[in-house]
C-alpha cells in the first residue's frame, strides 16, 4: 500500500499563532517538501474554556488561507473545516474561488455542518435539519464555480438568475473534503464530495471502517471509490515512550510508525496537526517554547 502524502497545520491556535509563526512554518514546510499546509474554524469559546485549549483562541481560517497563498508557491493549502450552515453559499464560493485564485489552485475545501450550540445560535441560523441542508448546500457550491447562470430555488437557500466570476483555477471548483464522523454524514462524502477528512476527536484505531463507510456509499452511488482521498487531521503529541499511548502521542518514532498503521487503515493523507497539543495550541504556552517543538516536528515528520 502506498505511503501517505504528510501535510502539516499552520500555526492557527494559541498565542503561536503569530505572523511570523505563520511565515516560518508556511516556508519550512514547503522547503522541506509537505504535502499541504491547513487550517480550521472555531468562531467563539465558552467563558469557562470547557471545550479545550484549541478553541480559546484561533485565527479566521479564510483570511489565513490567503496569507499562506501569498507565503507560499508548491504546497497546497486547505481548511479543515469550515462550517457551512455559517456560511451564505455564494459568500462561501467567492471566498473560495478567490483563495484559488490567489494560491494559483492549490486550495482544498474541508465543510462540516459544526456542533456548537453557541456558535449556531450567534450567526442566527437554526441548527435542526442541518444535514439536509448541507446535502443542498454542496452541489450549489459547485454550481457558483462552474455554471455561468446558477438560478436556484431550494428548500433552504434561493439564489435569482445570477452569474458569480472569476471562477476557480481548478476545474470544478477547490476539491470538497467533507468533515464527518456521524454515519449520515460519512456517507454523504461518499455520495457528494472528493473525500473526508476526520476530526480531532477521531478514534484513530478504528478509523478504517469510517473509510470503509465512505467508500461503500461511494459506490453504491455510481462514484469511483479509490478516487477519493481520505485525510487524517494527525492531532500529534509529541510526548517520552509509553507502552500505552494513544496512536500519534509518543516519541517521533513511535508516531511515524502510525502513519503506517493510518495507512493499512485506508488513510491516503495526513497533516500533522501541533494545535490540538495543549502544551501548544493554547494561549498559556510560552511561543517560543511551542515554535521550538514545531521546528523539531517539522524536520522530524519530513516526507
């Protein structure tokens, strides 16, 4: 079986979350020869910090998409992921196609439908049936970055006989990589989208038969399953050895090895992500000490 393709996350989350951050790790990674280069959405965070240090603090996802296009020229850049239902759909294609446009087409689109209360309630959007409207929402996507004319009158969203350009680099559209771990939305992957990327919350030892589901459904719909990727948020804790550890906490070689077992797994990518660390990702860390760690994890984690 073929190796995974090794992406790394940006430094999104935390107070190394900085400018200079952002530039160092965006070069690095590109000269060192990654795949990708990502980031991901959190709008608010509870008061008493009960969804975890990741969440305190994190940079826009889009706005970042554009400064890692502009820092960057090989690697590709993704999200994973941006919540649709937050989203207009034609606001959502033109930030999209503009990022693809800037990147020269190298953006891949990771869309989930969320999970928090608190954030569906402040962006004034009812939460119920929010699989159904994501299962309107994706082929609209597409229909802004590729049809001339997108006249649309759906049971969630309506759209008059309007024209959205420039279109994207990349035909078709950025690829769509559904975030999922319900089995609804798992199969919705496998119907509508180019692939699945997981969470961080993910159970990583099991995590082939949310491919399996995925690629089932692919199927059943007509789609060529092995043309979808599968992309692992690789929420890594660099930590001393362990008999019993969890896949992707441990020494570097520990986790490299489980990059392999991913790979049995039906796992085709997978980004090394710093920002669920909490002795990282967290506004508490000292910066310094965080970016000397990602430094060792990026030369460490190298394709």
């Amino acid at each position: 079986m073929a190796a995974v393709k090794i992406g790394f996350a940006a430094p999104v989350s935390g107070s190394w979350a900085t400018v200079d951050n952002l530039a160092l790790v965006a070069a690095k990674a590109e000269g060192l020869g990654y795949d990708s280069l990502w980031t991901f959405q959190r709008l608010l965070s509870p008061p008493d910090a009960s969804w975890g240090e990741a969440y305190r603090a994190v940079l826009d996802p889009v706005a970042t998409l554009g400064f890692l296009a502009a820092r960057t020229s090989r690697i590709r850049i993704g999200v994973a992921v941006l919540n649709l239902p937050f989203f207009a759909p034609p606001l959502l294609a033109k930030q999209l196609a503009t990022v693809d446009l800037l990147s020269g087409g190298r953006l891949d689109a990771g869309l989930g439908i969320g999970w928090s209360d608190e954030e569906y309630t402040a962006v004034g959007v009812d939460k119920r049936d929010r699989g159904k409207r994501a299962e309107e929402y994706l082929p609209l996507l597409r229909r802004f970055w590729t049809d001339e004319v997108v006249d649309h009158d759906g049971e969630f969203y309506r759209v008059p006989p309007t024209r959205m350009d420039p279109k994207p680099v990349q035909a078709g559209g950025p690829p769509i990589l559904v975030g999922a771990g319900a089995e609804p939305a798992l199969r919705r992957a496998g119907r509508l989208a180019d692939g699945w990327v997981s969470s961080s919350r993910a159970d990583l030892s099991s995590i082939g038969k949310s491919v399996r589901t995925i690629r089932t459904a692919a199927e059943e719909a007509g789609r060529d399953p092995a043309a979808l990727r599968m992309v692992c948020r690789g929420a890594v804790r660099v930590r001393s050895a362990r008999a019993d550890r969890q896949p992707l906490t441990g020494t570097f070689e520990q986790i490299r090895a489980d990059f392999a077992d991913l790979a049995e797994q039906g796992v085709t990518e997978l980004f090394v992500d710093l920002n669920f660390d909490p002795e990282i990702g967290s506004p508490d860390a000292g910066p310094a000490e965080s970016m000397r760690r990602a430094e060792d994890a990026l030369e460490a984690f190298a394709p």
